[in-house]
C-alpha cells in the first residue's frame, strides 16, 4: 500500500504568506497540519509528499523518512497526482489519494478504503460524507446518482442546480485508486474549467465512463471532512482535535 499526500499549495485564504509557511506548515494543535495526516497513513509502506510553494519548509520539517516530488506549476489536484507517476515506476497495486490540509480524517477511514476497495475488487473507491438532516451542508461537491442509485459524477457545488445543492452526499476527494492504471486516466483529464486546473474529482467519472469499476465509501462523521482552508476553519479543527484528546485521556 502506498500514499499519495498532496501538499503544494500556498494557502491564500489561510494567510499563510503572512506567516511565511505553506499551507500545510500552518500549526494545529501544536504541529504542523500536515503531520496529523502523516501520522494517519503511517501504515503504509511508502508515503509520497508533493511539495511545490516553500517546499524546503515542508521536506527540513517532515524530514528523509519520505519520497518527494515537486509539483513545479500549480496545475491543480489531478495534476499534483500526475507528477508522481515517475516515483511509482514499477508499482501495481493501490494508492491512497489525500490532502495535506486535511487533518481529521482518522487511520480508521484510510484503512477502511483500501480494505472496501479490495474487497469490491475497485479500479477507484472514492470517499464521501452524508450530513445528517438539520446540519449546513458545506459548498462541497455533491455526488450525483442515477434513479437506480448509481453513481454518475461529482459535480462541484458552483455548477449545481438548487434541487442537487440539497444532495445530502458530498464529496471529500480522497480517493483509492490502482497504479499504475490511475495515470492513464489522469492523462485524460481535462482543464475547460473555470480555474483552467486539472482537477482530481473529475478522475471517478472518467474511471466510471471507461468501464471501470468506481466505488463510493461514504462516511458519517462530519468532523472528518473540515480542511483548513481559512482561519475559522483552522480554529475549527483545532477545537476538534482538542475534543478527540480529551474523549481519547
């Protein structure tokens, strides 16, 4: 099993240029977000950290006990996985996709997607959230089904109609996915977007459309899928991760 982390972005709506670090060299709970990620892949054999704006930062910081790869041009997410294709020459089997910005996803999920992903023999399990009835639904992607329930895409909330901004499953964008057939896919995706970013949720859909078998694990713990995006949020995940330690003393 191995790991992808995406962590090259600069964090502009965290401030970070203010606080002279990457995005994921912002502290909570007294380290560094990117660490609590790392902490919860440390199972598997290999973790591969794309690092692009203050790199040096983040490599001195987390140190030789990973594989690095510089996402030169910030491309987007489909476009930071695409440049680890080299680092995982020669590999076949599956690859955890997950953000550095993310830190509350706990070991348990990680573990659990590659579990669900081989046991349904999946080309791509992709993980979602379900809010309960009565909780704000965050401007997260939403998954889109079909009347027998099959999934068919993720469509960014921006690009939503009303009726499916009340779609209850929303996505998270972490994702399982086999090497080294996912490259061949990411090659396909395409940037006719508002960003011109080559983006990784559009990789389920692609996967689906060429006949590969794609999976959806949901989860319900809505604390999981905060990421720091802003400084609310990082005060968000920092009260969070204070709860979790006192439940854990």
């Amino acid at each position: 099993m191995k790991a992808v982390i995406l962590g090259a972005g600069k964090g502009k709506r965290l401030l970070s240029e203010k606080h002279d670090l990457p995005k994921v060299m912002r502290l909570a709970d007294g380290k560094p977000i990117l660490f609590h990620v790392l902490e919860n892949v440390k199972f598997c054999d290999e973790i591969i950290i794309v690092v692009g704006y203050k790199k040096e930062k983040v490599m001195s910081a987390a140190g030789p006990g990973y594989t690095y790869v510089d996402q030169v041009e910030m491309k987007g997410t489909g476009h930071a996985v695409a440049v680890t294709k080299e680092a995982l020459t020669g590999y076949k089997g599956p690859v955890l996709l997950a953000f550095g910005d993310m830190p509350l996803f706990r070991e348990s999920t990680y573990r659990n997607m590659f579990e669900v992903h081989a046991r349904e023999n999946a080309d791509c399990t992709n993980l979602t959230c379900v809010y309960p009835k009565g909780e704000e639904l965050p401007h997260y992607g939403r998954i889109i089904r079909d009347d027998k329930g099959e999934f068919l895409e993720v469509r960014e909330h921006r690009d939503c109609n009303d009726e499916q901004k009340k779609i209850r499953e929303t996505n998270v964008g972490v994702m399982v996915c086999n090497a080294p057939d996912m490259y061949e896919y990411l090659s396909m995706l395409d940037c006719n977007n508002a960003q011109g970013e080559y983006y990784l949720t559009d990789l389920p859909r692609l996967m689906k459309q060429n006949g590969r078998k794609v999976i959806m694990k949901a989860i319900y713990d809505t604390s999981e899928v905060v990421g720091a995006n802003t400084p609310e949020e990082l005060e968000q995940i920092e009260r969070i991760l204070r709860e979790r330690k006192k439940e854990n003393d």
